[in-house]
C-alpha cells in the first residue's frame, strides 16, 4: 500500500502566528526552522512513497523549497490540516493507498509513531481514519495539569473502546483521575499525538460534511469523523525514551528546546 506524507502549514495561525517559521534550537545550538524539523521528522519514517509539504503561504513555500521539500500550494479556505491534506492529495491527483498528516507543531513526532500508525490502519478493516495516543507518564500528565490551571491547551486526551476505537478527544484532561502521580509512574490518561493517517475515501468525504458542534466547541479537527459516524482508530505508540510535545504556544518553544537538548537532538 502506497504511503504519502502532508505537512500542512499555515502562517495565520491564531494562537502563534508565523508558527512554522519559528526557530528551535536543538542540542548543539543549532537553529532550524519548525517546518524544517517537521520535514527531517516525515523524512525519517520508513516505508513512505513520498512527502510533500501543503500551505497557502510564500513565505512557508520558500523557506521549504529552500531545504529541498516539495511545496504543494493550497488555498486559503482551509479550516485545518485535514482539510489541506484533502486539497493536497486531489492536486497530487491522488494514487496512493494511505495519506499522512504529519502535522506541521509536532516536530518531535518518532517515526515508529507514524510506522505504527500506518500499520495500524492497514490491519483495521474497520477503521477509516487512526491517530497515535501515547499513555502519559506522571511527568506529562502534570505538565498538562499544569497548563490547563494556568489557561493554557497543554495537549489533547483520548478515550477508546477496548478495541482502540475512539470514544471522544479532548482539550481538557480526561479522564478525570483525583490520584497524584510521581513523573515516572504510570496513569490512565492518554496523549493524542496530532498524526493522521486516513483511507482516501474518508479523507475525501471529509471536505464536503460541515463542522460539528463538538469540533467547534473543542477546535479538533478529527472529532467530525466521528460526528459523522466514522471510525477512527486509536494506535498506541511507546515513547521508547523520547519526551514529546506539540508547539502549541510561544512558551512551548523553550520547553521543546530543553526536550531537544536532554535528548540530544540536534
């Protein structure tokens, strides 16, 4: 099964504008840019066919195509990534089995989250669209405890079925748990890590259906699929060591720089 990979970038991103050209330093000082690093991330993932990135911005296409990635133009009616990559692949004129949305704040995302997720969706009939969800640590769960009482969207949860079919994301923390949590223990809270991999079919529905009370309320995207009935797989990944964390808001980069250098990620 043939496997293309869309990083979908917008420039007006309301919580950080500019986000993917915003610089991280990894652990020897040097400077990338995020869309960079979230091109090394796709370029990194076994198995893939080919990876694109899709924006409706010059300043993004030319600091992408000044790397070496190939830019596919997008329009500016895009609400999310989802709907980019829907828009990406049908200019692409399709012709492959599985799309990737490696989405463009997730510049830590380990390739085997993405090979586990393409696997995943190859082995559920069932499913039409799956995510990774990663069970927090102690120390994650704090953090996005942390963030919430402070205001801030540290992260999205999720919850399944017993045969990982997703229940319901969220922004907030679920579920609630009243139990405290050393940072190496383990909790029943788990990380939505923002990775898509979709059937083309679902991906190409998605476009056409309008947005749901729920995904307006929460402002995830993925929530439409299921308000519109379909399944979406939850694949839980290992984190194998690796600290992970979305770019979401200013403060995230010196959080993300500080993974980077504990992890010694260039």
């Amino acid at each position: 099964m043939s496997v293309l990979i869309v990083i979908p970038a917008r420039y007006a991103s309301t919580r950080y504008p500019g986000k993917p050209l915003a610089e991280l330093r990894g652990a020897t000082g040097q400077a990338r840019s995020l869309i960079r690093r979230s091109w090394d991330a796709a370029c990194a993932v076994e198995g893939v066919d080919r990876v694109v990135v899709a924006t409706d911005d010059i300043r993004i296409k030319e600091a992408a195509e000044g790397f070496g990635a190939e830019v596919v133009m997008t329009s500016e009616d895009c609400a999310n990534g989802t709907e980019r990559c829907a828009e990406a692949f049908d200019a692409l004129g399709g012709g492959y089995d599985i799309v990737v949305n490696l989405q463009g704040d997730a510049p830590l995302t380990p390739a085997w989250f993405v090979e586990d997720l393409v696997k995943g969706l190859r082995e559920d009939s069932m499913a039409e669209v799956a995510t990774p969800v990663l069970q927090c640590d102690g120390r994650a769960l704090n953090g996005f405890l942390e963030d919430r009482r402070a205001g801030r969207v540290g992260g999205t949860t999720a919850v399944f079925t017993t045969d990982r079919h997703a229940l319901y994301f969220s922004k907030e923390v679920i579920p609630f748990t009243s139990d405290t949590y050393a940072d190496d223990d383990g909790t029943p809270v788990f990380h939505h890590v923002g990775v898509y991999a979709y059937r083309p079919s679902a991906l190409g529905a998605y476009p056409r259906w309008s947005a749901g009370p729920l995904e307006k309320l929460e402002g995830l995207e993925q929530l439409r699929f299921m308000e519109h009935g379909r399944q979406v797989l939850c694949v839980e990944v290992e984190a194998r060591g690796r600290q992970f964390w979305e770019l979401n808001n200013p403060e995230d980069v010196p959080r993300i720089e500080a993974m980077m250098a504990e992890m010694g990620v260039a």
